[in-house]
C-alpha cells in the first residue's frame, strides 16, 4: 500500500512551519512516539522511577523484540545502548585484538569510529588499512578481498556515511567475511530507518545503530545487535551489576546474551520511544521507506543539478535519502545558515567528520540535505527554489 502522507505530516508537527531536510542529523518523532515517551514520564512523574520502570516492563521487553524483527535477528542477540557511536564502540572494544591483527575499513569511515581504530592501533600494535573505493566510490569489493590475509582480524564498515548518498554494498562485504571467516562490524547510523536492514543477508557480526536518526526515535538512543554465536567469546570493555551477576568476592559472570553490553542506568522513556519508533518503522514497511526517501531524493539532486552554480557530490552506484551538493561564491555554512532562516532545516558535513574522504576529493565541507518519507515534492522543489536564492 502506497504511504498516506498527509497522516504521516499530521503526526509531524514539524511539518506545519518547517521545510526538515535534516533527517540524517535528527528526525523529528511522530506522534506515536513520542505518547509513548510521554506516558512513561508521565508514570515516573507520579509514581516514581523504579515504580515506572516496573509498571513499563512489557514494553521495555519489547525493545528487543521490535529490533529483532526490525534486523531480522533475535531478541537476545539485541542491546540498548545510550547512542550509535557507543554501541560501534562496546562491539568493537570487546575484540581481542593483539600487535600485528590488521583491521580492513574504507575512505567513507566515520571519524568516531576510525578515531577509535586509531587508538587501538596505539594501544595494541594493531594495524588500520584503507581498503580504496571503486569507479563509483563505494567499497572496491575485490581489492577488499585481496587485502584479507592470516593476519585480518576485522572488516570495519560504514554502510551510509555521514558526507553523501553513497550506500556501501554491506552484503557483498558480507560474502567476502564469510568466506575468509574475518569478523564484520557495520555502522548502519544512517542506513536503519530510511531502508531494510537483514543482518542474516548481510552477513554482518555486529550491526550498530541510532534512535535520533531515520528511524524517527528520541535521541540519547542507540542499538547494538551481535550474532549469537558470538557473544561468549566477547568480553565488554566495562560491566557493571546489570552486564553482570557479582557470584562471589573474586568472581563474576557476564549475561549471556548481548545485554552484557548494556548499563544498568539508561533512559527508560527513551527505550520506550525507541521501541516505538522501530514498530512505526515496520508498520509503514521499510521497503516502501526506501523507495519514497530515494525518489525524493533522486528528485532533489535532478533539481540541485539544473541550478547554475550548484554541484552535487554524492557518489555511489547505489544512492539514498541523503544528497549532498556545494553553491558557487557561497560558503556551506553561510547556505545552511540562510536557508535556516526562511525556515528550512539541513546541516553542514566538513572534513573533520571524514578526513580520509572529503580532502581527497578537494572539499572541505559540503551542505546535506537529508530528506525523509513525511517529505513532499512541492518541499523539494521550495527547496531547491531557496538554494537559487529565487
């Protein structure tokens, strides 16, 4: 069934004042979602935090489940974390890294997570690699197969990267892993909320995510899904009473599932909105997202594209909600902040946040317009309007 956009504008009160091309820095939630934060605060406001919690243990529980039909995984296999960037980090500081294991990551990396890498590199001995991009300047999934040798410890990859379109082939990458028996994580920050997600197609071991983004949820959330199979052999970079049970003065034993990669003190409301936010996702079905957030976005880079004096960077042979574009004699930070101020929402991706990308390309920061399924076409066309500056 085609989307009915005017209910899902009518549950985006945002809509009503703002043109919001910033979806892949803050979605706004819908109505559902946020009557559901709503509500468990309403309960800790009257009854009391511990009380609420316990009066809201169904629909905490339901967080893992709606994640694991949400990625195709199973519930235990599903954690909560307070944002994406500390779930890449609680997945990827449990390696057992040693001197000399070379992890394999692309020019799209992000810089939390390839700052992370750097500082293992520092620590352990290990030894961070690009692998390069192809024509399209996606991940060159042959040259990442002939970089694997004895020595691979871990594929590194960002699905969506924060400074363009550009969708990395995830289960392409996931078909070499396999073969090589090399560990997969993935960065899926902007990818979850705006298209499918199949962790068992993609062949990844570790999926980490965020609420605040596509998937429409509160922000201060984030998810970490970790194959099964691995989860015993993967020791946390820190535990606390809830990752694990104290058993004695000198011992402990870790939750057997991946919630040994939780805190025991997180934002409850926020686990509630979050789960919420994923159930509103697959009500409306994630292939139906995509399909609307990529023509909406086709249709802005065509519209981008005709203006004299405006270039757009995306790259990719496969492209998604976010388009990313320069204005000639004007700065992306002044654009942003013009089009701020006839109410139209996009932000501003610099070198900083990808230093292995952007300077390679000549840039040093770009304007993102991120647009999302509540978008419309008059919208694009606006938009496109006011970057003309007609």
């Amino acid at each position: 069934m085609p989307l009915d956009i005017a209910r899902l504008r009518a549950e985006t009160p945002l809509t009503a004042h703002r043109i919001h091309f910033n979806n892949a820095g803050a979605s706004p939630m819908p109505e559902p979602v946020w009557a559901a934060m709503l509500h468990h605060l309403e309960l800790e406001r009257t009854i009391g935090g511990y009380e609420a919690a316990a009066a809201s243990a169904d629909a905490l529980e339901d967080f893992y489940r709606a994640f694991a039909d949400l990625l195709n995984g199973a519930p235990e296999e599903i954690a909560f974390v307070e944002n994406a960037t500390r779930a890449w980090d609680m997945a990827f500081y449990s390696l057992p890294l040693v001197e000399g294991d070379r992890i394999l990551t692309h020019e799209a990396e992000y810089a939390s997570n390839y700052l992370a890498l750097l500082q293992q590199a520092r620590r352990r001995g290990c030894v961070v690699e690009v692998v390069p991009s192809d024509s399209t300047g996606q991940i060159d999934v042959d040259a990442l197969e002939r970089s694997i040798d004895g020595r691979t410890k871990l594929i590194a990859l960002t699905h969506v990267p924060t400074q363009g379109g550009l969708v990395n082939p995830a289960e392409a990458v996931g078909a070499v892993a396999r073969r090589h028996g090399v560990t997969y994580l993935l960065d899926a920050c902007q990818s979850a909320g705006q298209m499918p997600l199949d962790v068992q197609a993609i062949g990844c071991d570790f999926l980490s995510g965020t609420g605040r983004k596509f998937l429409r949820g509160p922000r201060g959330t984030g998810f970490l899904w970790v194959r099964r199979e691995l989860v015993d052999r993967l020791e946390p970079p820190f535990v606390d009473l809830h990752s694990a049970e104290w058993t004695g003065p000198d011992s402990y034993r870790l939750s057997p599932d991946a919630r040994r990669f939780e805190n025991w003190e997180s934002f409850v409301a926020g686990r509630i909105g979050l789960a919420a936010a994923a159930r509103y996702a697959l009500w409306l079905g994630l292939d139906a997202i995509e399909r609307r957030v990529t023509d909406l976005a086709a249709d802005l880079r065509s519209r981008l594209e005709a203006l004299d004096g405006v270039t757009v960077h995306d790259r990719g042979a496969r492209r998604c909600g976010i388009v990313t574009f320069r204005r000639r004699g004007e700065t992306a930070k002044a654009l942003a902040a013009r089009l701020r101020v006839l109410g139209i929402n996009v932000s501003v991706s610099s070198a900083g946040s990808a230093r292995l990308d952007l300077p390679a390309r000549g840039l040093d920061d770009l304007v993102r317009a991120s647009v999302h399924y509540f978008n419309t076409e008059e919208e694009v066309a606006r938009f496109a309007a006011a970057v003309a500056g007609d």
